[in-house]
C-alpha cells in the first residue's frame, strides 16, 4: 500500500498572532456593543475577509450574534447550530 506523503511547507506567518486578534476581537465583539463591527475591524487592522472570518467564527463557536433592535440598540441574540 502507498502511504501518502506530506510536503511540510515553513511560514513566516504567526498563527498565534492571527489568534490573539481574534480572541481580542472576540472579546470586544461580545462585550463592547456600542462600537460597530466595522470600527472594530478597523481598530484590529483586518480585512474584510479576516472580519467575516472572524464574526462566522464566533457565530459557530458561541452561538450568538450581534442583532440590532429598537433604538439602534445592539444587543446580542442566540442564534440555533
């Protein structure tokens, strides 16, 4: 039988850099409601894509996203996996 063979590729890329961002931007997603999610991607120096990224990721994780309600209030609201 062949075994499969796996090429190891260095990065200079940091992940755990990449995952302090995130559980930085986790927090203040989750607790810091009077800042939209734009100024945060700003304030972190994302991507559009790392914020997306980002926002799926606390959805799947946590369960909870951000909603707007009356009053231009946004609160947090459980969202069913």
């Amino acid at each position: 039988m062949n075994k499969p063979v796996f090429n190891i590729v260095e990065t200079d890329y940091d992940v755990s850099k990449g995952e302090e961002t995130y559980l930085k931007f986790r927090r203040d997603y989750k607790h810091e409601l009077n800042i939209s999610v734009d100024e945060l991607q700003k304030r972190y120096g994302l991507t559009r894509h790392q914020k997306d990224s980002f926002v799926k990721r606390i959805i799947c994780e946590d369960h909870v996203r951000r909603y707007g309600g009356n009053n231009f209030q946004t609160r947090l609201k459980k969202v069913e996996s």
